[in-house]
C-alpha cells in the first residue's frame, strides 16, 4: 500500500511545488495534513522559496478529509482526533502567509480539497476537473473553511446550492463563476500555476485572500433573504438532516459577523455534528475501491425483453456508450420497447443529465431485433422478461447455443433463485444475475448475484459494466430475492399484518415516511401495482414456508378492479396535478379483508403507538437481515446496509438497516420479536442468528470468523465504492 506523504520540490524559478500522494484520491489523512505544515513552514524559512504551488499526484488533487478520520472519532467519542486545519494550517498558514500559492488542480477537488485550494490565492484547473462540497451527505458541513470562502468566490446562491445539494461542477463553470482563475491542459497545469504565482509576487497577478472578498456576497440584507428561502427549502426536504439548517447558520454568520467569526463557528458546529447520530449513519455507507482480476471489455450487449426493466436497462447502457441490441417477441413489443427508450434519453436530456448531441449518439448505439441473428459477437446478455420460469429457462438454454463461449449471460430476475433459471444449460460459470432497480436508468444500486458456480471473472465483468454505466454494484448470493427483497419482503407483510390486526394504512403509510422513507408500504404498492405483489408474495410464501404473513387484501383490491396508481384506484386517489390523498372507499375492503384473515385478538382492533407501528414493521426486515447474513448472501453486513439505502431509499443519515438495529440495540430487536411472536405467530420469531448475537452482546454487523470461508467465494470479494462514487450516495438526501 502506498504511503501517505507530501513533497516539495524548489525549482530554479524559486516556486516550490508542494505535492500530496495519497493514492486513490489523494484523501486528506491526518499525515496529509501534517505533511502540508511541514511543508509549507520549511518554505517560508527557505530563502530561495518566492512562491508555492500546491498539487496532487496521479492527476487528481484531492478527494477530500480521510473518512476514516471520522470513523475512529465515531469509535472512540473523542473529537481530539481532527485536526485544527482550518484556521492552524488554511488560515494562519496558507492564506496569511507572506509568500503566495496557487492552487493546481486536476481530476477533482472535492470537500477538503476544494477548500484547500480555496484557502490558496489562486486556482488553476485542468479540463473537466470536478469541484465540489459534498459533506453534507456525509451529515457534517464543510470543516475547513469551505462555507465562508465559497460564497465569497462563487456568490451566495450558487455556494447555497453547492453545499445543501452536494452538488459538484466543472472546472469550466467553476472558471465562468469566478471559482477557477484559468483552465490549462494538464500537459501545461503546473508550467501555468509557476508562472501565475510569480506574476502574484511580481504584482502583475492579484493577491487574493478569499476569506477577505465580500463583493460576491452582495448586501446584508439580500443575503439574509437568501438564506431564509433555503431554511425553508431545507425544512420541506429534508427535515431530518440537521446539517442542513447548521450550515445555513454557520453562513449567515459569516456574512454578518465576517469570514473570521464564521469560521470559528464552522468549526465549532462541524465538531458537534460529527458525533451526531446523522453523521454516524451517513458515514457508515461505506464507499468502493477495485480488486486485482483484469476485467475483460464489454462493448455490446443484448437485452432480451424490451418493457419497464428491459428498457430501462437499455437506456442506462446506451448513455453510457455501449452497443445495445434490443430483442423482442414481435414488432408491436419492440417498437413499444424503442420508444420507451427514446423517451427515457428524452427525459434525461430535459433534466440536463444529456445533452443532445449524446442523446443522438446513444440512441444510434440501440438496435433492435426479432430474432439472434445479431446474438453471435455479443459480449453480455442481459434477459429481462416476466417472472416465468420455463421461460427463463427456455432463454437461457437457445442463447447458450448461439452466443460466443466468452459470452456473459445475465438475468435481471428480482426474485427467482439463478440455480433454477440456469439449471437447464452447461454453461453455469457464465450465468449471473444483473438485477436493476426500476426505473434501471436513474436507481443507483446494482445487485452482481452470483450462484456457487458463477465464475470470478464474470462477476468481475458484470461489475465492472456496473460502474461504466454509473451503477454501485453489491456482489450478492442467490436465493429467492436475493439481498434486497429477500431482506424487505417482511416490510409490505408486517405492514399488512397490522392492517389485518386493525390499525389504519394511511397511520402506517404516515409513520413510515416520518420515519425517513419517501413513502409508507401502502402508497408503494399503489405505485409498483397490485399484480406485483401478488406475484412476489407467491415466491415468497413457497420458499419460506411457515413465516411468512399472506393477506387478502390485495386480492380483494383487484377483484374491486383496483391497481393502484396504474389505473387510477388504490388505498389513494391519484389525481393529475395534485398529491395522492386517501380514499375512503377502500375502507369497506379493508374491512372485508379483516374479517377474512381473522387475526384481530377477540375480534377487535389493537390500540400501537406509533413507535410500536414503525417497530412492528421494522423489526420483521432486521430478522430477515440476521438470516441473510447467516447464510452468507452478503459478504458483510454493510453491503446490506448499501443495499438497503440504495435500493429500498431506506434513510441514509440512520446509515442502512443493520447499522440502524445495532443502534436501536440487538436486545432490544429480539425482546420485541419475541413478545409479538408469542402474541401473533411465527411471522415474528426471532431467527437464531438475532437471538445468538442478542443474548450474547455481539452486534450484529460483526463478522463471523468462519463467514469468508462459508461463502465459497473463490478469489473474489465484494468491490469496496470507488471515491470517485461517493456523490451518487445522496440520491436520498435531495
């Protein structure tokens, strides 16, 4: 592993390039930090030094402070393990010194490394160079300066924007906004930063001390309005992130009082929020880095099945530049398939996510096809029809006679165990599963499944399509589900259980999203459609026999011509232009439903708290997660945690569902469990796993010793995220 470490190099032209390697990202470790001090005072005492240059090594500046940082603070509840760089080494050591620096940026400078460069006098950047603050999403605030020196270098508005969205830009509007002072190719970045930090000393450049600039801000009182309609903003969306509000503090007291006061209170506010329960959360979502197998190289893939997922999926591919051969049953399939994906690039482009000349260059790389003529110099086939086995198996075994023998064949199934869809076929070390989330083309999270036979380099491969196409890819185990249904399959039942018990759905629906969801279980099933549910609970109920919860609601829903928000009729009425509100018709249903199931003790409703609602709900998918991780789906706990997030929009800052049980307390978890198990029946019996680690103090992220070997994972363990991966996190933040 490389060492962490800073170099200076004094050149004849007395600029000393001051250099931070700290592979991938050039992170800000603690030596970093120390090594930037170091540094920098031995420059001011050399008397050949005239000016500094500060840069990152292997094409990128810095990624930002070292989250492990915050991790061993989170350990050990002592905030004396972060580092006085804001006014020690940003303020009195850089941006007040007597000799000048300039930043040379490159690759990107995101958070710490922004303010880094920001605390310089003057920044030069290299094409395409991504600049941002994105701490919120890590539940602190820029620590480093970062809320004082931005708005003073870009305008109140935009460092609002910046900061409350974790939202990055490019070096060519950051030059445009005034955040950038010259954009040069990187052949030329530090010829180009040498000569400006000279002309600064030669007076021929301006000498700008950032934290000093108050033109940007504009006055007083327009700032102060500013300010007010983003609190208001913050409280609508996300008024469960405190960080939010705390920065818009922190920055009005710059503005008032003056970029030195703001700091001192920045620092002051970022050591409070990272103990917070938020941070902790948001910081345990772990990010990714890549392992030693050589990925082949996939150029084009065939998606078989052109509806919702196989569209979708398309879409995300053909954005992403690689050829996509779209195959369907007839030609009414396929042109409805087409068009799906022309909308989706439509819609993408009316987002600013695409731009038209790339819209037009994805949708010339989508070919579509009645039959395999195309399938021979395929390198990925991705099948994505209905949930039937025969016919997956049908699939499977025709393209294994006429694909390549490199090819990699993939199946976007949600639920059916892969041993089953690939057991017809003699190529099983190919056969994979690639299981988006709808829409594919805008959910994040990719599920790699893999079977026992799966070989390593084609989960490898799979992985690394992943990543191409902006996906975070988790390598899990194949069983009904996988690990994210299989995890949440007790959430919709419990829902339903309470229903059956007697509490009202728009009650649970309510909890739920003050909990932290989008939406409560019953306004999702109006969304994903009855029929769904209908279908996943049948796979469910065969492949756990005995606790699982089947109510007849949705049967009754549709058999009253109800779909959800596909036709119009749900539990909510969904009415173009308006929010979906709860519709008193259903109740009789509901009703009907109650009397069927008969599970209501002597007939009548139960009186719950709302904490017993989000409990009764919650605690069913936290003993799924305990068996999951017992059989060895996940390689570790925290990939359900990513999973959940990611694919559930389980809430970030309480930092995945496994994170969430171990701060609510195992014992906890399993005493309730078992009280309602002994009440209601084995739909909430604890698992053995939950009931182990609970009366043994043990949390339940930790470990087994014997896991790695249990897993039978060849040479291949999960990816851990890529930094460059981290924004995509916040999907549930905005």
């Amino acid at each position: 592993m490389s060492k962490a470490e800073v170099t200076m190099e004094v050149g004849n032209d007395g600029v000393a390039v001051i250099t931070m390697s700290n592979p991938p990202v050039n992170a800000l470790a603690l030596a970093i930090i120390a090594g930037l001090k170091e540094k920098y005072a031995e420059a001011m005492r050399r008397n050949d030094v005239k000016a500094i240059v500060v840069t990152g090594k292997g094409g990128r500046f810095s990624g930002g402070f070292d989250i492990n940082v915050f991790q061993k603070v989170h350990k050990t509840a002592d905030i004396s393990h972060l580092p006085d760089a804001s006014i020690d080494l940003l303020v009195n050591t850089v941006e007040d010194a007597k000799k000048p620096s300039v930043a040379a940026v490159e690759g990107l400078a995101l958070g710490g490394g922004l303010e880094v460069a920001m605390a310089c006098h003057a920044r030069i950047a290299a094409p395409k160079t991504q600049l941002g603050l994105p701490e919120l999403s890590l539940g602190v605030i820029p620590g480093f300066g970062g809320t004082q020196r931005l708005p003073r270098l870009v305008g109140l508005s935009k460092a609002v924007e910046m900061m409350r969205l974790s939202k990055s830009i490019s070096s060519e509007e950051g030059y445009k906004l005034g955040l950038v002072d010259a954009i040069v190719s990187s052949e030329e970045l530090l010829k180009v930063s040498r000569r400006w930090a000279l002309d600064i000393v030669d007076k021929r450049k301006p000498w700008v001390r950032s934290l000093h600039q108050t033109e940007k801000l504009g006055s007083v009182s327009e700032a102060l309005d500013i300010l007010k309609i983003s609190r208001q903003q913050a409280r609508k969306t996300v008024p469960h992130l405190p960080q939010h509000q705390a920065c818009l503090d922190v920055i009005e007291e710059g503005i008032v009082h003056g970029g030195y006061s703001g700091l001192l209170k920045e620092t002051k506010v970022f050591n409070e929020l990272v103990l917070s329960d938020t941070a902790k959360g948001l910081i345990h979502v772990p990010n990714v880095t890549d392992i030693g197998l050589k990925p082949r190289n996939v150029k084009k893939v065939a998606v078989i099945g052109g509806g919702l997922m196989g569209s979708g999926i398309a879409t995300a591919l053909i954005t992403s530049n690689i050829y996509v051969v779209l195959k369907e049953v007839n030609s009414e399939y396929l042109l409805k398939g087409i068009k799906t994906i022309e909308a989706n690039v439509r819609g993408l482009v009316t987002k600013g996510k695409l731009t038209q000349d790339k819209a037009r260059k994805a949708l010339s790389m989508l070919k579509g096809v009645l039959d395999y003529s195309e399938f021979k110099d395929i390198d990925m086939v991705i099948e994505a029809v209905i949930e039937n086995i025969p016919l997956k198996q049908k699939i499977f075994s025709e393209i294994e006679k006429i694909c390549s023998p490199h090819c990699i064949l993939a199946t976007n199934t949600s639920t059916i165990d892969l041993n089953l869809v690939g057991e017809k076929t003699s190529s099983q070390d190919r056969i994979i599963g690639a299981h988006f989330f709808s829409p594919a083309h805008v959910m994040p999270l990719l599920e790699v499944v893999r079977t026992e036979k799966t070989s390593a380099q084609v989960i490898l491969d799979l992985m690394t399509v992943g990543k191409a196409i902006k996906k975070i890819p988790v390598v899990v185990g194949s069983c009904t589900g996988f690990a994210v249904n299989r995890t949440f399959f007790p959430y919709a039942q419990g829902a339903h259980f309470l229903v059956n018990l007697g509490v009202d759905p728009f009650r649970i629906d309510w909890v739920i999203s003050n909990f932290g969801l989008p939406m409560g279980p019953f306004q999702l099933q109006d969304l994903s459609g009855y029929g769904v549910a209908v279908a996943v609970g049948k796979e469910f109920a065969t492949a756990f026999q005995g606790r699982t919860f089947e109510s007849p609601l949705v049967n009754l829903l549709l058999k009253n011509g109800r779909n959800g928000k596909q036709n119009g009729k749900g539990y909510y009425i969904y009415e173009k232009g308006s929010k979906p509100r709860p519709d008193p018709s259903v109740l009789p249903i509901i009703e009907e439903s109650r009397r069927l199931a008969n599970i209501m003790p002597g007939g009548k409703p139960i009186s719950v708290t709302n904490q017993e609602i989000l409990e009764m709900i919650l605690f069913p998918v936290v003993n799924e997660a305990c068996r999951v991780l017992d059989e060895g789906v996940v390689v570790r706990a925290s990939d359900l945690d990513i999973t959940s997030v990611l694919g559930m929009s389980f809430p970030s800052y309480r930092g995945g569902i496994v994170f969430w049980a171990d701060e609510v307390g195992p014992y906890y978890v399993y005493t309730c469990l078992k009280k309602w198990s002994a009440m209601y029946g084995s739909f909430f019996k604890p698992s053995s796993y939950l009931e182990q680690r609970a009366t043994k103090g043990i949390p339940l992220c930790k470990e087994p010793k014997s896991l790695r070997a249990k897993l039978q994972f060849k040479s291949l363990t999960n990816f851990d995220i890529a930094a460059e991966l981290l924004p995509m996190i916040k999907i549930s933040l905005t």
